[in-house]
C-alpha cells in the first residue's frame, strides 16, 4: 500500500495519450516505485516493444515488482498503467508466446487486470478498515482509481479480440475496472462477457472474479464454488503475477 503523493505523472484527460508521449513526458525519477525512484523505468517500458516475447514478459514481469510490489499502489504505477495500455494496439503486442500460442496483448491484458485489482473496491475497502484515509482525495490510490475510465476505453476493444485468451483477459481487467461510478452504464454489457467467463474459463479465480462482479450488479448466479479464501486475495491471478512467469 502506499499513501504517498499522488504527482504520478500520468495523464488525466479524458483519451488516452499515446505511449511516447507518456514516456517521453512522464518525470520518472521523481516517482516512488517499491525499490527506489522509477528513473530506470522508461529503459524497462521500451522492453516491452522489443520483438522477442521472452524479453516483453520478463519486463512486464520486472514492472510487477516495481510498482505493484506486495499488491501495492505506487506512485509510478499509474503511469506504468497508462504505458502498458497504450500499447495494446502496437504489433508487438500480437507477438505470440513460444509453447502457448497465446499474443503478449493477453499477457499485458491481465497485468492490467492485476494492478487494477489491487485498487479494487474490496482491496481498499480492507485496507480502509486498518488505515482510515487510504483512499482520501490525493492519495496515490485514489489517482490511480481515478484513471479507471481511461483505462477502461484502452481495454474494453479487446473484448471482441479474435484470440480467446485476449477476450477472457480484456473481460476480467473491464469487469474490475467498471467498478468506477462512471462505467455504471457498461455493467449490462460487460454482464454477458462475465457470465462466459463464468462459464467456460479454466481459471477459477477468473471465474471466482467474473462471479462476485454478476452478483454485485444484481444478477442471479449459481453457488460459488468452493475457492480456498485468502487473507490477502491476489486477484485474477492468484498466485501474484501468474501469467507473468513463462515457461519458456
């Protein structure tokens, strides 16, 4: 967790800048990552439009560490966020993972499913029961939690992806991202691509995700099946960055 300033260098207009421009703008080195300043994060970012996905998900996997250590919100990892779902359309996102035939657009979908899960409502809500004013206006939560809608814009083309790992991955970071009052309207829509998780993934907590979401917005789901709860869930992927980590 953290609770520092909330100057995190990412944009807060209403579209999403492109990703030169954030990292070509963004002051790194006077944002908090877990271990230190983020002055050798752009170097780390470029990483990920490199052509080998051995060396994009091991940046990815490098960034996890940085801002979104211990499920922490940091004052880097906004802008991260930002980067990472501005390249969801560049080619090298379709570069495909050796032995799962799987595009990296999946790997960076469920990065930022993961991050925005750490800014969750029942995650601060937990953390707000321990530490009254996590989430107060100019927190760096609270920033991050406010860039919902962009990125929700970013994410939500990939639900109609040609790839079903793409679509399942786009499907849990909008279903965790519409939880922002503004995207009440998407929940209907979003409602559908849940209930197929809910139906078809292989993942249980992508299906554990997909069915506290139907459930909070009104709708009739079967009994929960009997997931293992943790103190500290870790979200779509339980096991922190599990997507992340490639056997390759």
């Amino acid at each position: 967790m953290n609770h520092s300033r909330s100057n995190t260098g990412a944009p807060h207009e209403d579209g999403l800048p492109p990703h030169q421009v954030v990292l070509a703008e963004t002051d790194w080195g006077s944002l908090q990552t877990a271990f230190g300043n983020g002055e050798g994060l752009p170097e780390l970012l470029a990483r990920l439009l490199e052509p080998d996905p051995k060396v994009q998900v091991t940046a990815l996997s490098e960034l996890g560490e940085l801002v979104g250590h211990q499920n922490s919100t940091y004052e880097a990892t906004a802008p991260v966020a930002v980067y990472v779902a501005g390249i969801l359309t560049h080619p090298a996102a379709m570069t495909l993972r050796p032995h799962r035939n799987v595009p990296v657009r999946a790997t960076l979908l469920n990065w930022l499913a993961s991050t925005a899960h750490d800014a969750s409502d029942e995650v601060v809500g937990r953390i707000e029961q321990h530490f009254p004013g996590f989430l107060a206006c100019g927190t760096v939560v609270a920033a991050f939690r406010d860039l919902r809608t962009v990125l929700y814009r970013a994410v939500a083309p990939f639900l109609q992806d040609g790839h079903e790992d793409v679509r399942e991955a786009a499907a849990l970071a909008s279903i965790i991202l519409a939880e922002h009052p503004g995207l009440a309207g998407h929940r209907d829509h979003l409602a559908v691509h849940a209930r197929h998780v809910l139906d078809t993934s292989s993942d249980a907590h992508n299906r554990r995700t997909a069915w506290k979401a139907l459930k909070a917005w009104g709708h009739d789901v079967p009994d929960p099946e009997p997931f293992r709860e943790e103190p500290w869930d870790r979200g779509p992927h339980s096991d922190g960055r599990g997507d992340l980590e490639a056997p390759f």
